[in-house]
DNA sequence: ATCCTCGGTGGCCACAACGT
DNA sequence: ACGTTGTGGCCACCGAGGAT
C-alpha cells in the first residue's frame, strides 16, 4: 500500500502548535525557532491546500478543517509511538538456543515446541541439532540431561545424553532410556541362529559410544550381566561407532 | 496618542541528504 | 561535481494589545 502524505515533520509541528495553540510554544516543545513552525505550518497548508490556523491578532486558532483531522492525526501519532515501542521491545526481547541431538529434537522437543511459542510468544527459539557427547564425571543416573550454561552470558539450553553432575552447569534429568538388544545373525553368512544370550559368544557385538554413554560405560557389559550371561560373554569385544 | 511587548510572516541564507 | 529539495536559523517587518 502506498502512502500519500505530506512531510511528517510538518504533520508533527502541526500537531505540537494545535496543542498549544501556540506557535512559540511549540517551537520551545520541539526544539526549534517559531519561524521553522511557521514554515512548517505554511508549508502543510500549501500541501493540503486547506488553511489549518486562523491568524487571529496574538496567538492562532485551528479552523474546523484543522479541529476535524486532529484526533485521528493523534491517533496515528499513538499508533507510530506505539509501533517504535514495539520494535524497541523486539530488540530487547531474548532468544533462547537449544541444542539437542537429532533424534531428541525430531521425537521430544519438536512436538513441544508449538506449545511453549504460543505460551510464550515473545521469546524466538532457535534449535541447534548436534550429537555432541558429554563426558559423565560421577556417574549415578541413566538419563538424558538438560545443561543450563551458567557460565556464559548466552541465553541457551544444551540436551545432551549423559548423566551425573557437570561442574559449571544445572543439570536435569528428563527421562531415563531403555537399552534393548538389535540382533540379527541371518546377516551373517554361517552363524548359528541366535536362540539364547549366551549365544552372543559367538557373534560380533557393536557398540555404540551414545549408548554406552547412557548406559553409565559399556552398554553390552551392563546388558549381558542382566541377562545373567556376564561370565559367558565379553561384552567389551567389537567395533566402535 | 505613543510606546513597548508579544507573536506571526516572509525573505534570505546555510547546511545536509540525495539523485544525476 | 553539481543541482534539487527539505529543514531550520537569522533578521526585518507587521499587527494586535496592554501600559502609560
């Protein structure tokens, strides 16, 4: 849409004179001389074509034209007033960062995220995807954990998968994780099928450093014990992802 | 009636921003 | 670099109203 209106600076002494009813006065408000006010008066009744002031010996009166438009003038002055503040606001408001693994962010957060914008609609949220690891110090819980980064002026929450406590950082435990076993011995070419879990002895055991993160060390170990086969099978045996 | 003060007007100029 | 435009200051002037 465009616009069709005079210099806006001439609209604001406007504004300021009709108040006073002054045009001095409104030079001291706005910080310049009474004859800029005049100008700029002079110059918004050529443009409008319609006088705005009566010259009445000392001081000035609004005509009916003038008298009309100056409330929805003011109006429009709020509106802009109101507009700035707006963006001085949004300037100062805070981002928050997340970051998370991917499949946190696709299966947890995600899902989430609708919500928490509509509660709180002021605050933009940016999601980072990574699968960085953190080393767990003392170990006492499976978790996925949140780490508030208090060491920083960054507005952020990190979501990593570890547990225990992180000098320099909060950390809460969102929910613990299920380990189970992915077999599938078909794949390999002359391996006994896989019928009880000592039967693992005899196949390739994969690990996955995430998960074994989570698991407080080595995911298989831990697996193998509860399954009552520790001694049979050695759990630390196998490529590393 | 005269003088003074106040407030608005108009001409002129300087300056900055912008387009050519 | 030059011209145009917008903005605003300076200054002289004018008219109205109040004081004497």
């Amino acid at each position: 849409m465009i616009y069709r209106l005079p210099p806006l600076n001439a609209l604001r002494v406007f504004e300021a004179a009709a108040r006073h009813l002054s045009f001095k006065e409104a030079a001291n408000e706005l910080s310049i001389t009474q004859a800029a006010v005049s100008h700029q008066i002079k110059s918004l009744e050529d443009y409008l074509g319609v006088q705005l002031f009566k010259r009445a010996g000392r001081g000035v009166q609004l005509t009916e034209a003038a008298r009309a438009a100056l409330p929805r003038l003011r109006d429009g002055f709020d509106a802009l007033a109101a507009a700035v503040e707006t963006i001085h606001v949004r300037a100062d408001e805070t981002d928050l960062e997340i970051t998370a693994p991917p499949v946190f962010t696709a299966r947890w957060l995600m899902p989430r995220l609708a919500d928490f914008s509509r509660r709180e609609p002021k605050i933009d949220v940016r999601v980072v995807s990574s699968s960085k690891m953190v080393d767990a110090g003392a170990l006492d819980s499976t978790a996925l954990m949140v780490n508030h980064d208090l060491r920083s002026d960054a507005s952020g929450v990190e979501i990593h998968l570890g547990a225990g406590d992180y000098p320099g950082y909060r950390a809460d435990r969102l929910f613990g994780v299920a380990t189970v076993v992915v077999a599938s011995p078909q794949l390999v070419k002359g391996t006994p099928p896989l019928g009880e879990p000592a039967d693992l002895a005899r196949h390739t055991l994969l690990h996955d450093d995430a998960m074994d993160l989570v698991a407080h060390g080595h995911a298989w170990p831990k697996w193998l014990e509860v399954a009552g086969v520790a001694d049979k099978v050695d759990g630390t045996r196998g490529p590393r992802f």
